[in-house]
C-alpha cells in the first residue's frame, strides 16, 4: 500500500510539466486558481496519473476534485480498490 | 448581487483578447448565399472553403425537387415526436435508406447530429457500464456521456495501443462502449480503425464510430471510414449527421444489434423532439442515394482537397494531418492565425478560424473544408489567398 506523502511527492512529480508559473505544490494548491488549469490540461494530467498509477480515473469525479490533495486521497482510494 | 452570467468572466476576457480589425468570426453573416461555394459576405463575393458542405449537394437539383414535393405535400412541420404524431411514411423510408447504406438490419433518425450523439450514448450506457472515449472527441460525445449515468474515461487520440492498454485494466465483466470518429473535424486526421476494432474485440468492448465527417468523403458507396478500412461489419453502431454531406440537418444511427428498436422508447433525446420536418427527410432520402450511387461528387473531393493539400504543402505551410477532406493550417502565433484569418476574408476566401479550447494541443487553425462543388479555378484562388498571406506575415513555415 502506498503511503500518502508518497502519493503526494508522486503527485507533485507528474504536475510539473504542467506547472507553467513555476509556483511552490502543495496539498492546498488548486487546479483552477493555482495552476491555472484549464479543463484540457487536466484531463492530460488525468492521463498521465492513470498511467503512471496503472488506474483508471474517471472523468465524472473530476468535477469536485479541486485540489491537489483531494485528488491525492481519490487516487488513494481508486489504488487500493484496484491493485488491494 | 450575485450574477449568474459571473461564471463568464473568463470567456469574456478570452474573448475580448483576440483582436480583430475590421470582422470576427462571430459577426459573419452570409447575406446572400449563391451555391454551395460562394456566398456574399459583407457585400463581398466569397469563396466558402470552410462549411463542410463536402459533397456539394445543397442546391442539387434533385435534393430541391424532393424537398420542395415533400413541402407542398405534407407541409412545413410535423409538430410532434417520433414516438407521438411524428412519424411519418417518409422518415421510415430514410430510416430504411440509412439502413441499406451500411448494410445493418435498423437505423433510428434523430433531429440533429449533436442529438444522434446524445440519444445514443445516453440510452447505451447506464449506472455500471464504462465508456471510454478518443480523447479528441467532438462537444456532442463529452455532452453525451455526460447525459449517461455512465463511467467516463478517455484513451490518447487515435491511439490503438493505448486503448488496447486502458481496456485492460478495467475489470473483467463490465460492459463497455468505445467511442470514436472516423475523421475528427478539426485537424482533419483519420482514425486507425482497423486496430481500434482489434483492441474492441480482444476486451469485448462495443464500438460506435461517428462517421459525420466521412459520410460521403470515405467509402466505396460513402459510407466512411469504417467501410473504406473494410470493418464496418464489426463496428456495433454508426452514428451520423445530415448537416455536411447530406446538405440538410438532422443525425442517424445504424446497427445490427437485435434489440435495437427498443431505443426508441428509451433513448430521451429521440423520445422528447419534435421529428425532421418531411421537406428535411425527403432532401436527406435524396441525398443518401446520391451519395451511395454516384462517385461523381467523391471524385470531384478528392480532386479538390489533393490540389489544395499539395498546393498548401508546397508553399510550406505546415498542415494538421495528410490530406483529406478538412485541411488545417498550423498557424504558431494566436495573433498571427487571427490576422491570418482576417485577411484571408479581405481576399474573398472564407475559412475557418478555430482556436484553443475548441483545437487538440493548443494549436491554432486556419481551417479549410473542401467541397466536390468546388472548382480547380477556385482552389487556385484559394491557394494564392494563403500566398499573400504567408507573404505579408511571419507564418511559421514547416
């Protein structure tokens, strides 16, 4: 089982590319506000989770995830469902 | 107090960053239209090079005379659903048309090709089942998933392996639906379809190709790509539109599957609209026999999007995909495609200018549709347009 920080510093990793400002991730940093992702960029970085996480994320949850650590505890959970 | 159009404030401000001189795309009004290829735009005659009216079949003599029959016959409007007061002789007939096009046992006919998209995928997909989508797909697909009560995940564009990869790690069991077009509208590139059905059949996955942009370009008998890769036989759905190379409005789907018809009373989309007036259906009839017995108009596009595409590739220019139908010109710069645009409808071409977020990658496009009603002579007027525009802007040169 992954551990949270873990997820989290993995997390951070695969949004860098989308870190166009250059600012400080964390938990707290929001995808809309933040990082000024628009909704095409999220579902690249979307992509990218799923791969690097061997999930699937569906898209319906994207909606009330608004930042990076809620998308931390929703890949916690689809991880654990998939792969125990 | 708060206001509900706040939420519009960055579309606004996105807006209100392009900046045009004289027009913008969303003042254009075609006062006069002439044919299928020439317009008065802002009392200037005009090459039409973006309306992907591909087949030209919009003033065809015998699509007018079917309408203007059906109008004087059965008037303007049937005021009711399919499943009330709106079915008319005329609208099983085009459903029976549609049917023989692709060679499947029904198709159901919808008002709009955006409602074909809704209906189906709408009523297909419930609460347990997944539909995994090209990442590239048209607003119609995103808004009919999101219609369902589906699972909604998306693959990387045209790309059969990651498909193949993403269908593999869904659990055994569930029921899926995979979604692609057969050519996406807006670089103008066409699906691998031969490999996406090989990834389909491998997880036993239905597959459902929106052929609206190939319907009539694509094919022996134009029915698209599905047809022209030799695998429509194993596609479960096609869906369609009648607003490009039918020249009407209206969208489709055909399929083999047993139950098919149920869909009628199942699918909301088809249920709760007003059906195609009978002038619509008898020009769209018209349309599909055109398109599936005379290879004349498909000739002719070829002719004109082969001249186009080498001509755009000789001066350089760097374009979205090899040819086809709908030529998009890669243009770097935002502000450079805006011009571009600007001064391309000055020269008496319109095309159309097609921007992030409605673009893949970001990209910005001058974007052509070609038409089998198009002259040689007019694409030569259409390629020295781009000439002097590259030749008065930086345009980025492959």
């Amino acid at each position: 089982m992954t551990s949270v920080s873990t997820l989290l510093d993995a997390i951070i990793k695969l949004l860098e590319p989308f870190n166009s400002k250059s600012i400080t991730i964390s938990g707290d940093t929001s995808f809309a506000h933040d990082l000024e992702l628009d909704s095409l960029a999220v579902m690249d970085f979307v992509a990218e989770m799923e791969d690097h996480f061997d999930i699937m994320i569906p898209l319906n949850i994207l909606p009330d995830l608004e930042n990076v650590g809620q998308i931390v505890a929703a890949v916690e959970k689809i991880v654990e469902q998939a792969h125990g | 107090m708060a206001d509900l159009f706040d939420k519009f404030e960055g579309l606004t401000n996105l807006r209100n960053t392009l900046v045009f001189e004289k027009t913008d795309p969303y003042k254009i009004v075609m006062e006069d239209v002439i044919s299928p290829t020439e317009a008065i735009i802002d009392g200037k005659h005009t090459i039409l090079a973006g309306t992907n009216n591909y087949m030209g079949l919009t003033f065809d003599q015998r699509c007018i005379d079917a309408a203007q029959n059906a109008l004087t016959m059965s008037g303007t409007g049937t005021t009711g659903s399919r499943v009330l007061n709106g079915t008319y002789a005329a609208h099983r007939e085009l459903e029976a048309a549609i049917a023989d096009l692709y060679c499947m046992e029904h198709a159901m006919v919808f008002s709009t090709g955006f409602l074909a998209n809704l209906g189906m995928i709408s009523a297909l997909a419930g609460k347990n089942d997944i539909i995994m989508i090209d990442a590239d797909s048209h607003a119609s697909i995103y808004d009919g998933c999101g219609l369902s009560d589906a699972t909604i995940t998306r693959f990387r564009h045209n790309d059969a392996a990651d498909l193949d990869k993403r269908l593999g790690r869904l659990n055994a069991g569930r029921r899926v639906l995979v979604i692609v077009e057969g050519l996406y509208s807006m670089l103008g590139d066409k699906a691998p379809l031969a490999d996406i059905v090989a990834a389909c059949k491998k997880h036993d996955a239905y597959l459902m190709v929106d052929e609206a942009h190939s319907l009539g370009p694509y094919g022996a008998n134009g029915q698209g790509v599905a047809a022209a890769d030799g695998v429509l036989d194993q596609v479960d759905f096609i869906v369609g539109t009648f607003s490009k190379s039918v020249g009407t409005v209206g969208g489709f789907c055909a399929s083999n599957h047993p139950d098919f018809e149920i869909l009628r009373l199942a699918s909301r989309p088809y249920m709760f609209s007003a059906s195609l007036p009978p002038s619509v259906v008898a020009s769209a009839t018209a349309a599909i026999k055109i398109i599936k017995e005379d290879r004349t108009p498909q000739q002719n596009l070829w002719r004109n999007a082969k001249q186009l595409h080498a001509g755009l590739t000789e001066m350089g220019f760097q374009l979205g995909a090899d040819c086809s139908p709908v030529i998009a010109v890669l243009i770097d710069d935002r502000d450079v495609a805006v011009r571009s645009w600007e001064q391309l409808l000055d020269e008496g071409i319109y095309v159309n200018l097609a921007l992030p977020p409605a673009t893949p990658q970001n990209t910005n496009l001058l974007r052509c549709s070609l038409s089998a009603a198009h002259t040689p002579d007019q694409i030569d007027q259409i390629l020295a347009a781009f000439d002097k525009v590259k030749n008065s802007n930086s345009v980025n040169q492959s």
